[in-house]
C-alpha cells in the first residue's frame, strides 16, 4: 500500500511543490537552498501515523529528528493530496462526491446503505456565535457528524457532507442533497435506520427505513412478532454500514479530533480513502503458499 502510495501521491506532490515556487517572483532559482530535512516518503509516513494512530505532532518530531513545525507544514502538504484521492471502488474508479457514488450504484444496480455517526470534537470558546450548535442530542458532547455511505456489503464508498453535532441525521442528507440526487437515479434502493423516517415519501419510497409502529396501545400478539420480525430483517441488511464505519473510526484521527473542526474537511475523506483502501485488501482472496 506505501509503494502505491508513494507512485501515486509522489507526482502530486512534486507538481504541488513546483507550483508554489513558481508563482511568485523569486531572488533565487527554483531548486536553490536548503534541502528539506523531510524528504517525501518520511512526510507521506508522518501524516499516516498521525490520522492512524493520532499521534501528536511534537511526538513525530522527535522520532523523525525534526522541528515540530516542519511536521505540521508537512501533513498539512499531503493531507489534502490523500483527500482528494476518493475511494477506489474498481481499477480505474474513484468516487470523490455523493453525486459520483449515487451515480454509480445506480448504473451498476448495486444496493446502498446510509448512515450518520459523530467525531468528538473541542468545545467552541466562550462568546463564539452557534457555540451550542455541536452539542449533540444524542452524545450530549461536542461532536461533528458526517455522512457516511457504503454498498451492501459495507464497502466504503463515501465520507463527508460535515454538519454540526446537533443537526438531524434526516436533514444532513437533506442538505447534501441525497433527495434531488435519488430522484435523477430512479431505482436506487437505500437502507437507512428510523433517523431517516421521511425520505422513503420524498423519494418514491427508494429510501427504505424500519416499519413504523401502528399500535401504541393493546397490540395483538400476532402484530409484534410481525413487527419485531420485521425490523430485525432490515436491521441485518443495514449492520454492514455500521462495519464500514469500524473502518473509518480505525483511523484515530476519528475518534476524537482534538484540533480546529475545518481541518475534517481533509481528514475525513482522507481517512476514507485510506481504510477503502484496506477493506479491499481484507476482501481480496488469499492465494495458497
């Protein structure tokens, strides 16, 4: 995976480098001076130890020999080039937007299963407009949530999409525009849990959410073991998004981000890339020694 990494991110990288130092006007020629103490290999490695395992920048100084400030200028150069890379689905096919995902579920006719789930995050500071607007409802903690999409075999297809902590699962996917985009598909069937109880009428019943309950009170027997049934079969369609998301939350940059919320923008669909990456290998046949 390194060695791919390297092949792919390397070129983008160096057009990157040579980019900034060309666009302004410059005393010296391009290539004078101080060589970096980190070359590109060691800066592509900082920045994936640092969204796997969430080590601290002032850590991956001392192990690598170098000032912590040259760590964060180096995972703040790569994050955004593993960003972009979408999640690879087939040779030759990545998916960056929601716009892409549901556009190829539904030209190869395959499932999809949605899912919402939270990033802890830091308490805004004291006096910040829309402070209590990451308070989550459901963790009562200061969270992001994103929107995460998978087939239904719980291939990581898509990450993003960020709202604060206490926006709703069903106006996340609302404002990402999953509705107008299911409508342009026509016979894309999305598995979702009760959090999106709503859409399955917006969207001509392409989103398919747990029954509703029709008896509050003195329910014949017959009718809840109908409806336990029921949502026990929906919910075992839908527990593969809930693996896809282990993968995700694998990366500790997920667990619990301790740095400014912007950021997430770049790590979540880098930490995406990254763990569809390695669920493609874990899928992959074992060939006999």
């Amino acid at each position: 995976m390194i060695a791919e990494l390297v092949a792919e991110v390397g070129p983008l990288w160096t057009e990157q480098r040579h980019r900034r130092l060309v666009q302004r006007q410059r005393v010296r020629a391009v290539g004078a001076g101080a060589r970096y103490k980190l070359v590109f290999v060691d800066r592509l490695l900082v920045t994936l130890v640092h969204l796997r395992h969430g080590v601290t920048h002032d850590v991956l100084a001392c192990w690598f020999g170098v000032d912590r400030s040259t760590v964060t200028r180096a995972v703040g150069e790569m994050r955004p080039l593993l960003a972009q890379r979408g999640c690879q689905v087939e040779p030759g096919i990545r998916l960056r937007t929601l716009a892409e995902v549901i556009e190829y579920l539904g030209a190869s006719g395959r499932a999809a299963i949605i899912d919402a789930t939270e990033v802890r995050v830091r308490r805004p500071a004291a006096g910040t407009a829309g402070r209590d607007r990451y308070v989550s409802g459901k963790s009562k903690q200061n969270a992001v949530k994103l929107l995460v999409v998978t087939d239904a075999r719980g291939r990581l297809l898509f990450g993003g999409a960020l709202r604060p902590g206490s926006c709703p699962d069903i106006t996340q996917a609302r404002d990402a525009g999953l509705v107008e985009l299911l409508r342009q598909q026509g016979s894309l069937e999305v598995l979702a849990d009760a959090g999106y109880q709503g859409l399955g009428a917006q969207t001509g019943g392409q989103v398919i959410t747990p029954p509703h309950r029709k008896f509050k009170k003195n329910a014949p027997p017959w009718w809840e073991e109908l409806f336990a049934q029921q949502r026990r079969a929906h919910a075992s369609q839908r527990i593969r998004v809930e693996h896809g998301i282990a993968h995700l939350k694998n990366w500790r940059a997920l667990a619990r981000h301790h740095g400014r919320r912007e950021l997430l923008d770049e790590i979540v669909p880098a930490a995406a890339c990254l763990a569809a990456a390695g669920q493609a290998r874990q899928q992959q046949p074992k060939t006999a020694r």
